[in-house]
C-alpha cells in the first residue's frame, strides 16, 4: 500500500515538471468575446495594494552568499507578509534569476519549480583543447542525460536521467569556456562541467554559475533585495505604491509558460469549490494543448483559477458541446468572488461537475 502511494505522489509531482518556455506557446481560439467579462472579479494588475503583494511574485536578482531560503525569507520579512517561497534551490555561490512567490502565491510554488532552467556557466578546463573538438562535445550533451546528484545535494542519490534542450558555446578563451545552457529542472551544471571534462580527456570544474531563465522569467529586470525594501518603505510611509507595483508582478505570471483555457465567469465559483471544468463552461483555449498535459484555467480577466489535467484535445473541445474538458490538481482561487449560478448539486453539475478523489 505504501508502495502504490508513493508511485501515485510521484506522478502527482512530475506532472508540475514542464519545459513549456522551450516550446512553441502556440495559438488561442476564443469561443466567445473573453473580454466581455461582468463585474466580478478583478483584473490582476487592478488589486488593492495589499492583495497584489501577498499574491504576487518577485523576481529576485539573487547575491551570492544566501541560499535559496534565506532569499525568500529575507522577501517575507521585507514585504511582512507570513509566508514566502522560492521556485528551486541554488546553491549559496550561484547568482541570478530567483522568482520568489509570495503570500497566497505560493501555493503555485510546485509548478515553477519544476519548470525549465537557463544558465551561463563558466566551464575551466585543466587544459587547452581545440575549439572544435569542445564544441563538438559539448552539442553530444544535448538531449537526455543521466546524471548522479553531488554527494552534498538535497536530494536522494540516485542516477535520473534529465534533458538538456540546448548548449550555445558563447565564448572560448584558452582553458575558459562561457556557454548558455537550457535543461530540465533539477539538472546540475556543475555535474555537466565534470563529465565534459571526462568526454574531453583534459578534466574540468565549473568556475561560475548565473541562472538566467526560470520558467517564464528571465533575468531582463531582475530586482534587488535592497529594491524591494526602498519600494516597500516608500509605499508606507508616503503611500506610493507604484514602485512596488514594478517590482512585484501578480502571480499569474508564473503560468503564462503553460497552456491555457479560459473558464466563463458563470462556472468559475464551482471551479473553485473544485469542480471538473466542463465543456459549456469553456471561454477559449491554448491550440497546444494535449490529453493530460497540465494545464492552467484563467478567468476572463485573467485570474488564476486552478492548476488542472486536460481532459480533451483541442479538436474535441470544438466537436463537442457537453463533456469534461479539465479536472483541477490544485485550486488557487478563494470561493465567493464569483457568484454561485447553481443552486444545488444538480444544478452544479450541469456546469461542472464535483471534484471527488477515487
């Protein structure tokens, strides 16, 4: 029996694992005019200055020195708000692109930590070896790797294999290699160096790590530490929120890498009471979507409602006019900011139908 759930965790857990910021993000087909959305609701942006902090996301420009924790507590205690969280380790040395979820948001801390990487590493090699000869082995990388976790990791040590989407050698100076590396989360590029070094015959250790993509962010406008706290005292003592409002960005940001449906403002007080989204209840969609891929269901205002498994492809939503299109996995809305349209179990049903584990 303990066997069985801890396979059934494991599934649960890879489905958050996604690599969508790799992928073509594809097209959207809207079913109805999405931006004909009632009074309900409110667009993320708009926010009352409290709720935006504590369900929004800081996307930090990590120092080296803090580990990953003591970033996202040094965001709680910043912003004062009870709970903060980081979306995926990195060591004390490593800088870079650090999204911090904060308040509410960090219920979505799963689905960013699992989401694909981007590093500049700086690989140095015991010695000089030709430029082709290291191109030509770094690109025998790419593709899917095994790779046993450093002995002072925070995981089990065991061989997992993981992809490397693509290696770009940027520069090669003597025994010096800087390259751009995008891999699946949990991938170690210090571990990558080491067996390039074997492939090459010559040995090598990373020098320097910076990531600069996490998921949907990137290090295009990273934010400090002592930002976040300027902006903050600014907001408190003279209630100029707008710097605030430029660093912290809403937590639906932290899917825009996933597939989307829209849900109709009719189903989605049900959805939030976690309900299967059904086929009536369906505004629009992502073209790209597949049978069990995860998928994140919208408001028509942009809201995240739920983090969900696909229950239809793209052509059956449009061949069909009843059925389940998404069951939920984790519901991020709070019921009440939709009205109710059903009145009983019957009537909820019509619209979606109840989400009862088996």
């Amino acid at each position: 029996m303990k066997k069985q759930k801890g396979k059934e965790k494991k599934a649960q857990t890879e489905l958050y694992r996604n690599d969508w910021f790799f992928a073509d993000s594809g097209d959207f087909t809207a079913l109805t005019d999405i931006s004909d959305s009632g009074t309900y609701g409110t667009f993320p942006e708009k926010r009352p200055i409290e709720e935006y902090i504590n369900k929004g996301v800081v996307v930090l420009n990590k120092p080296a020195g803090p580990t990953s924790h003591e970033v996202a507590a040094f965001v709680r205690d910043i912003l004062e708000v009870d709970v903060a969280g980081h979306s995926g380790s990195l060591d004390p040395g490593v800088t870079g692109v650090q999204p911090v979820m904060v308040g509410k948001a960090t219920r979505a801390v799963a689905a960013l930590r699992l989401s694909g990487k981007e590093y500049i590493c700086l690989m140095k090699l015991q010695r000089s070896v030709p430029e082709k000869m290291i191109r030509s082995v770094m690109s025998d990388f790419v593709g899917s790797v095994y790779q046993m976790p450093p002995v002072r990791s925070a995981v089990k040590r065991q061989l997992r294999l993981r992809k490397i989407y693509y290696i770009d050698v940027l520069e090669i100076q003597d025994t010096y290699v800087l390259m751009k590396v995008g891999c699946e989360a949990g991938t170690y590029i210090r571990k990558l160096c080491h067996d390039a070094g074997l492939a090459l015959g010559v040995g090598a250790q990373m020098q320097e790590l910076v990531r600069s993509k996490a998921g949907p962010f990137t290090d295009e406008r990273p934010v400090t530490l002592q930002e976040l706290k300027d902006a903050y005292v600014i907001w408190k003592e003279s209630g100029d929120e707008s710097f605030l409002r430029e660093l912290i960005l809403p937590m639906e940001s932290a899917f825009s890498q996933l597939p989307r449906i829209i849900a109709r403002d009719t189903a989605v007080d049900a959805l939030c009471s976690g309900a299967f989204l059904a086929r009536p209840g369906v505004a629009g969609f992502s073209t790209n979507i597949k049978k069990g891929d995860l998928v994140a269901v919208f408001s028509q205002k942009g809201e995240i409602i739920s983090l969900s498994v696909a229950l239809m492809t793209p052509d059956e939503i449009l061949e069909n006019e009843n059925g389940f299109v998404a069951k939920p996995k984790a519901v991020l809305m709070e019921k009440g900011i939709y009205p109710a349209v059903w009145k009983n179990k019957n009537e909820r049903e019509k619209c979606a139908f109840s989400a009862v584990e088996e």
